[in-house]
C-alpha cells in the first residue's frame, strides 16, 4: 500500500557502552636533549687486585758497583760539606800569628787586638760591647781617610751584591739596565740623614768612604 506520514522524533535513548581500545598511533619525533643530572656519589671501593709477579732483583757486578758508590756519595756528601764549610771558617778566622784575641775570646777593640799582635791582618774579629753578647766586627788597621788606624767597621754597604738594601733614610736608584744600584738621598738638593750603631762604643775619629757612579 502507500507509505504512511513520518511520524514524530522519538525520545533520546541510553548511552551506549564504550567501544573497544583502539590501535596505537606512530611514535612522535625525539625531543631535545634535557640538562645533566646532579653528579652521583662515589662507589665502593673495589677488591685489592692480586699481587704483581716478582720482579728482577738480580745486579750485574758493574750496576752493584754503580749502586754501592751512590749510596756512599749520598751518605758521606752532608759530612763532606760540614768538613769543607769548617776548613773554610778556619781559613777566615786564621788573621794572627801570635794570638787569638778576637777570635777565640772577644777583644776590648779593634785597637787592643794590633797592639797584642802586630801581623793580625784586616779582618773580622769578636769586639765586647758594653751591653750584650761580643758582636763579629771588621777591623782594619791602614790608613783611612788619611787617618792611622786601626779602625772599625760600623756600617758596610755594597749594592753590588744581590739582596743588598739602601738603609733606611736613603733611597734606592739604578740605571735604566738595572746593572747599577746606589742609594742616594730622598729630597732633592738637601741632605738625608743615616743613624748606624757602634755599640755603645766610644771613638774619636769618624771616617767614611763612599763609591758611588757619575753621569
């Protein structure tokens, strides 16, 4: 027969239940790389490895030879050294023919050492103070500053020798190579003025020499 009219939309019905997992996609594309990680803390140490095998210990005569010499340069150089130092201080002690003041017992001065002994030499000899321990001084008995000695050291200066130092009051200079250095005073056109001590010692006459360099 004919078809009859549409009829009207129904009410919505329930809801289905959920259809199966579908198939997984294609993995995505590497990201970058993230930063290092905090550095871990050491591990146990590990076992003792086992022992090496013994090595050659056997010496020809000429390496024993070699060996036995070293070992005996090596102990005997400190005692050579000492023997040579010692030789050498006697060398420098060694001024006087006939006596041994200033050397072995301090002297008053340098004066008293040359009139007990007339060959003593220039040189350093132990000088009492009037306080304190006997200091080692230079005395010199030639002329000086058109002066008869003898004479004693109470200041030495030499700024040719490495570490030297101008003393307090002067003011070190040199050339542009640095070969030569002098100390000279620190303000133009006036004077500068250096204290040195003699020890509480008295003197009568005062004599100085200086070498300096001029341009």
């Amino acid at each position: 027969g004919v078809q009859g009219l549409k009829g009207e939309k129904g009410n919505l019905g329930e809801r289905g239940r959920p259809g199966l997992q579908g198939v997984a996609g294609l993995p995505g594309p590497i990201g970058e790389t993230g930063p290092s990680g905090l550095r871990g803390y050491p591990g146990p140490e590990g076992p003792r490895g086992a022992p090496g095998l013994p090595g050659n210990t056997e010496l020809s005569e000429e390496e024993f030879a070699r060996v036995k010499n070293e070992l005996i340069s090596l102990s005997l150089q400190p005692l050579l050294q000492k023997i040579e130092d010692l030789e050498n201080t006697l060398q420098l002690y060694k001024k006087c023919n006939k006596t041994t003041l200033g050397i072995t017992s301090p002297a008053q001065s340098c004066k008293e050492i040359f009139a007990v002994d007339p060959t003593c030499v220039a040189g350093y000899y132990l000088i009492s103070q009037h306080s304190g321990d006997p200091v080692l001084t230079y005395c010199k008995k030639h002329t000086l500053c058109g002066l008869t000695g003898p004479w004693r050291r109470v200041a030495h200066i030499n700024m040719s020798e490495e570490g030297a130092q101008c003393p307090t009051g002067l003011q070190e200079s040199s050339d542009p190579s640095g070969n030569i250095r002098a100390c000279g005073r620190t303000v133009d056109n006036k004077c500068s003025s250096v204290h040195f001590p003699t020890g509480s010692s008295s003197y009568s006459q005062i004599c100085g020499i200086v070498r300096g360099y001029a341009k």
